[in-house]
C-alpha cells in the first residue's frame, strides 16, 4: 500500500503477535509523527502497577497470557479513545485483538465520524518470537522495551528515556508457559482480525524480520513517509 497520509490526525493500527515489536516501531513513531501511543498492555500495566481493582482483575489472565475479557478491555481502550482531543491522531497497540473489539471500535470511531486510516500488520515466526521475549525487558516508567545483550547476556539497568532512569524489569508474562498461550491466542483470536482489514483495504504487510531500522523504514514506507528525518 503506498500514498502519503495526513500525518498529524494519522489513526493507526500496530498489529502483530507478542513479540513482533509493536511497541518498539511505536517509539520510534512517536519520535516522528506527532500522535499519541495507546497500548492495551501498558495500559493494564500501569493499572497493575497502582493497585487498581481493574489491573488486580487483568492480572490472572495476563499472567497465563490469556486476553482479559472483553467487557473490561473494550470501555477501558475506547474511553482513552474518546478523550482524544478532535483531529489528534493516534496509533493502537495491541487493540484490537479479536472480531468483537474491531467491530466496537469500527462503531465508536464511526460514532465521530472517524475511521482507521491503515493497518500495520507486522509479521514474524513463531520462533524468533520467542527467542526476543526470552530476551526482551522493559521500563517500569515509560515501559519502553529492551533486549538483554547477545554476548553479555545483561539487560540495561536503567532507562535511557525517562529523565531519572526507570528501573528495568522483565514482565511477568514473558515466561515459556505464558509464551506459548499467548502466542496460541494470537493465531486463533487475534490473526482473523487481519480479513477484516484486508477486506476495508486498510491494510499493510510489513516483514518484521530484520533489524529494527530497517522494519521502521518498511513502517514509515508504508505510510507514505520516507526514512530520512
Ligand atoms: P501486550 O502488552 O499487548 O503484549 P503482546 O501483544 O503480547 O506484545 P508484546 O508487548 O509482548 O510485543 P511487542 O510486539 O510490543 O514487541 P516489543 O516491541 O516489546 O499484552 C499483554 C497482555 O495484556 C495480553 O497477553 C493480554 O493478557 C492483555 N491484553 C492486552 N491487550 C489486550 C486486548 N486488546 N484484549 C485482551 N487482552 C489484552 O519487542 C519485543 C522484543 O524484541 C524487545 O526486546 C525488542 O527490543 C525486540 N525487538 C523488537 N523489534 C526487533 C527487531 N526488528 N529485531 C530484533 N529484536 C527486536
Ligand atoms: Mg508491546
Ligand atoms: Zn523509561
């Protein structure tokens, strides 16, 4: 899919299975397009690290990587939706996740009078997938990910983002078991989200195989934007 898109107001969709670096290509946008960054798992996160009835409740499922229920899940992304101030765009992470949470959020943007503009769909196998979650830590701040140190094997201690460094952690659901279910969720619930797009023509491909730059060149291609700042 090629043609330029108005960047500001861009409303986007990260999609890809655990691991497929989401969160790492949104970073980078961020640093390119003047948009916001709204991701259903940090979102639980942030909410299990404030003790919160709803992060206590997401807990259980997130930890044997099962998706927490739709109820909670669809009025929780969606109200961070609706407080976007008019013509601000934004790109979902991790949203949505199956047929049910493409249909209400379809619903709530045409309620606007909005649309997802494209869809990034970014690919990679099974097993690369879990060799990086093996490896991947974050910021317990900003939640920025990480990667522990081929040849050293230490993960950094402190976040290069976050002005007094945020402590690194590795997530509680990036253990084999969890990794295996989360990824099996992927394929069976999350994948057919993909016809969905295909058929509203919205959607791009992108190889997530390669190095990160090279997967953000691929990402701004696909938007219309090029590599170069
Ligand atoms: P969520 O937080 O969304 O996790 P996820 O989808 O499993 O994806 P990840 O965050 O693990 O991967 P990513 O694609 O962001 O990869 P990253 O950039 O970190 O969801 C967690 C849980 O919350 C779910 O299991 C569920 O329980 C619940 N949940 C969330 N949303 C929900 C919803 N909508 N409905 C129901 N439940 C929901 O990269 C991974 C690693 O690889 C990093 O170390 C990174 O440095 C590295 N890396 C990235 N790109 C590359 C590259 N090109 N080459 C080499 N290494 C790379
Ligand atoms: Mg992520
Ligand atoms: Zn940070």
């Amino acid at each position: 899919m090629t043609g330029a898109v108005a960047t500001g107001t861009l409303r986007l969709v990260l999609f890809g299975p655990p691991g497929a670096g989401k969160g790492t290509q949104a970073q980078l946008l961020k640093e390119r397009l003047p948009i916001d960054h709204i991701s259903s798992g940090d979102l639980f996160r942030h909410h299990l690290s404030n003790g919160t009835e709803l992060g206590e409740l997401a807990r259980e499922y997130m930890n044997r990587g099962a998706l927490v229920p739709d109820e909670v899940t669809i009025g929780m992304v969606l109200d961070r939706v609706a407080t976007m101030p008019d013509g601000r765009g934004f790109m979902l992470d991790g949203f949505p996740r199956n047929t049910n949470q493409a249909a209400a959020l379809d619903e709530a943007l045409a309620q606007r009078g909005q649309r997802i503009d494209r869809v990034l769909h970014i690919k990679v196998d099974d097993d690369e997938l879990i060799r990086r979650l093996s490896n991947r830590y974050i910021c317990r701040k900003c939640q920025k990910p990480f990667t522990r140190d081929p040849r050293s094997g230490e993960a950094p201690k402190r976040c290069d983002d976050c002005a007094d460094g945020g402590e690194i952690y590795q997530r509680d659901d990036d253990t084999a078991d969890a990794v295996a279910n989360r990824l099996a969720v992927y394929h069976e619930e999350t994948a057919p989200v993909l016809d969905f797009y295909r058929e509203g023509g919205i959607l791009a491909d992108i190889p997530g195989e390669a190095a990160v730059e090279t997967v953000n060149g691929l990402v701004l291609k696909a938007l219309g934007l090029t590599a170069e700042v």
